[in-house]
C-alpha cells in the first residue's frame, strides 16, 4: 500500500531564499543545485470583482514554455474546508479559459507575479519528498513587493520533521492568505478571510472530521487577524482574542479523542498567546470603556487627564510586546504545529511499536469513531454540570468566583455554537441567547475587576495620583451593584432552561 502524500505551501521570509538550499536538514538530502524555471502569474477578474466576491480566483499560469489557466478557490466550503498551510483548493483547469466552467465577463487583468521556481533536488533516500521554492514579486497598478512561497510534498510523518526542521533557521510560517489572495489585495481588492463566525458541522461526519473542520476553520481565523492585530488596532485584537478562546475550547472539548504530544505543543502555544493578547485586550476595554467615561466626565482634571495617559502608554507598551510576539518565531511556530495537525492529524499516522499507551489509544480510537450527536451531548452535558455547580444563587459570590462562571460559560457556549448544527435550531437559539446574555452582564463585572487590576499598577505618584484613582474606583463600583442584579437573572432564566440536547 503506497504512503499518503500530503503537501504544503508555506510562506518564507524573501530575505531567507537564497538560504535555503544551505539549510542543514536539506543540505542532508540535497542531491544537487536547484534547477529555476521562469514562472509568471497573472490573475483575471471582472471591474466589479465578480469572481474574487464569490470566493474563486482564475490564474493564467506560465511555467517555461507550458501555460495552464487554473480556477481556484479563495475560501473553502462547509463540503470541502481548506486546512491552513495547504495549497488553494482547485476547482478546475485547463489549457484555455473559455474550457473552465461558469466564469462572468469581462475579466480583464488585475495582479501578476513575476518570478522563477527552483526546485532542490533530493538523493534518492530521500523520495518522495519534494521541495520546490516560488520567489519573485507580486505587481498591480497599485503598487509592487517580493514574495516567496515553499511547496512541500510527501509522507506526513517525513513531511512534518521537516518543516519544523526548516523553522528553527528561516523565518516560515503559515500564510494567512493565498497567493492569489495576497495577489488581489496588492490591486487594492479586498478579500474576505478564509473562515469566520462559528464553523459548520454535520452528523454524517466523525468526530475526528469533526475536531479537524473545527481546529482548520478557528486557525485560519486567528492567522487573518494576526498581522492586523499587530498594528495597534482594538478591534482585530479582539477578534483574534474570540478566535483563540474558541480554539483553547475545541482543544479541549475533542482532547479525550485526540489528545497526544502534538495536541499538547499547540496548547501550550496557544496560552502563551493568550498571555501576550490579555493585556492589550484589557487596556483596550479600559481605554474604550471606564477611561472613556471618566474622561468625558471629568474634561478638565488635570490629574484625571494624566491618570488616562499613563493608562494609554501602558497599552501602547502592550501593543509593542504584542506586535513582536506575532513577529516572532514563536507565534510562526504555532501557526506551523497547527497546520501539521490539522493537515495531516496524528491519529492517521503510523505510530511506532510502544510510542503509546494501546489502552489509551484504542479508547481514543473508539471516541473517534463514535457518532457526532452523541459525542456532542455528552461534551455539552459535562460542560453544563461544571457551570451550574455554582448553585442557585450567586448572590453571596465574590467577584473571583463570578469570573470563574463566566469562563465556564464561554467554554460551554463555544461548544454549543460548534455544535447546534447538529439539533433543532430553536431551542438552540434560545439556549445559546440564554448563555450569552449571562456572558454578556458577568463581563461587566469583569471588566470592572480589569479597571481595578489597572488602578492598582498606576495608584503610586502621590495625592493627585490617588485622587483620580479614587473617581475611576468610584465608577467601577457604581455600575456593580446594577451588573451583578442581571447576571442573577440571567444565571436564573438559564437554570430554567432545558438542554436543546436532551
């Protein structure tokens, strides 16, 4: 039985090119010099972005002297999702255009690539590996900049070692659009992100399939926003912040099915992200929320006005923590690990003799196999006991613990929006409106235990500083009383509430 085959398209650093072919895990299986041949793209599309505004790209591509036009996808469907880090999904090619179905007219020329692809030769241990680099630069008539993109190809369990092994010297990462997608952006066209909202999933799939649409779809969510979020913008930090508590969730709402080392490496990851976006995240409520209000309350106080300033370097000083982070091998790590698993997961690879527990693996494998519903029943039933432990009244709870009913919250909220597909959709709308509702009052609460934490950093400087730390405190603790009354109704509309999956 021939090895599956799996491929990839990475983006590499343009200033890293010329060192690959010097990189000492390919250097091991080299077999030669890379052979170029001149490639050139050009991408069609109508005046009014017909084709790019329903997800497609069409590619005249000339590779030497042999020219193919390739139509192919932006984004990926509920029926066909596209795993982060592999090649745009084709939807069919041929040597004209007038030969690929259904395009609109008039499709005129918007961006070109110009460039050559080299591909490294391999010793003969070393098939079928494949490595072929693309560099060059994408044009349009508003404006031009290099790219570069490595293709790789071959058995998972080779596929992966090397690309991790490639990471630790060159700057490669998972992109965060396609090709042609980076092509149209360059001609000033704007295109939507390959996933966004909750993912889709249906009961005829597995839980495997399940957990890998869930992972693919929310990683290539955080990858659109990572690069907007590093340019001090609230709202892209935000988003990328939902994504990944969603990503957090589905790791370990799937984890008893497919836990393992790989799944691991990516939640630690995912933390250490979570820790580099909170302050940012927090500031940014701050400066938008209690900041806003004090300041507009009290336009000329001088030591209101200084209190709001420190308060904004503190979250100008996130933000470049932030933005190095997302610029650094870390995060381009962590987009690389979850490519790795979600493009080829671990459970379909061979597993060496003792590399795991037979016990374990073979209950993980039962899970697997397990229909949808009721994998997702018992998921959701674990959830919901875990939050509604907080008992019948949470009038007497500190605000810790009100925080803590809040995460629990989320996860079983995240886990519901995954879900709901897959039950009738009325009452899991109003389950789902039940649960973000008490979400929504419990954040007021938090984001006044966020203002507190704030305070306390900035309260030095003397009388003046206390001053204006004493009229945020005050206006903190005037919007408690009233938040914590609605989250103690909404906590009891929602233990009324039947499980839209019982």
């Amino acid at each position: 039985m021939a090895e599956p085959v799996a491929a990839l398209e990475l983006a590499l650093h343009p200033d890293d090119a010329a060192r690959l072919p010097r990189v000492a895990e390919l250097l091991r299986l080299r077999a030669g010099r890379a052979r170029a041949t001149p490639l050139d793209l050009v991408w069609y599309d109508t005046p009014d972005g017909a084709l790019s505004g329903a997800g497609q790209s069409l590619c005249e591509r000339r590779l030497g002297r042999d020219t193919i036009w390739r139509l192919e996808r932006l984004r990926g469907t509920v029926e066909n999702p596209w795993p982060p880090g592999t090649p745009a999904p084709l939807v069919a090619e041929a040597p004209l255009p007038a030969a690929l179905p259904d395009l609109p007219a008039p499709l005129l020329p918007v961006a070109a690539f110009s460039g050559r692809m080299r591909g490294v030769p391999l010793a003969a241990e070393a098939a079928p590996l494949a490595v072929t680099l693309l560099s060059g630069s994408l044009r349009a008539v508003a404006g031009e900049r290099p790219i570069c993109r490595l293709l790789l190809a071959g058995p998972p369990d080779r596929l992966e070692p090397l690309m991790l092994a490639l990471a630790t010297t060159l700057r490669l990462s998972v992109p965060a659009a396609s090709l042609a997608a980076e092509a149209y952006a360059v001609a000033g066209r704007k295109i939507p992100p390959r996933a966004a909202g909750a993912p889709e999933l249906s009961a005829d799939i597995t839980v495997a399939d399940a957990f890998v649409r869930v992972a693919g779809h929310l990683a290539c969510a955080l990858l659109h926003w990572a690069p907007l979020a590093a340019r001090d913008a609230a709202e892209p930090v935000h988003q990328m912040r939902v994504a990944l508590r969603r990503l957090r969730s589905a790791t370990s709402l799937f984890r008893r099915a497919v836990g393992g080392p790989e799944l691991d490496a990516v939640t630690a990851d995912l933390g250490a992200l979570a820790r580099m976006l909170a302050p940012a995240r927090d500031r940014d409520v701050f400066s938008a929320g209690t900041g806003r209000a004090v300041g507009a309350s009290f336009p000329h106080d001088r030591a209101v006005a200084r209190l709001l300033a420190a308060a904004e370097r503190q979250r100008l000083a996130a933000y470049v923590a932030l933005r190095a982070h997302l610029e650094g091998p870390a995060f381009r790590l962590l987009g690389l690990r979850l490519a790795g698993l979600v493009a080829f997961p671990p459970w379909q690879r061979a597993t060496p003799p003792g590399a795991a527990d037979d016990d374990v693996v073979a209950k993980q494998a039962a899970l697997r196999a397990a229909p949808l519903a009721e994998f997702a029943a018992k998921a959701l039933t674990r959830r919901l006991e875990r939050l509604l432990a907080a008992g019948d009244d949470l009038s007497a709870l500190p605000v810790e613990a009100l925080h803590a009913i809040r995460i629990q919250g989320k996860r079983l909220r995240y886990a519901a929006e995954f879900f709901a597909p897959l039950f009738p959709r009325k009452e899991t709308r109003r389950f789902l409106r039940r649960v973000a509702a008490l979400q929504e009052r419990l954040g007021h609460l938090n984001d006044g235990a966020v203002a507190e934490a704030l305070m306390a950093e900035l309260g030095g400087g003397g009388k003046e500083r206390a001053m204006a730390v004493g009229i945020v405190r005050g206006f903190v603790a005037a919007g408690l009383r009233q938040a914590r009354a609605k989250s103690e109704r909404s906590w009891r509309k929602l233990r009324r509430l039947e499980p839209f999956w019982a």
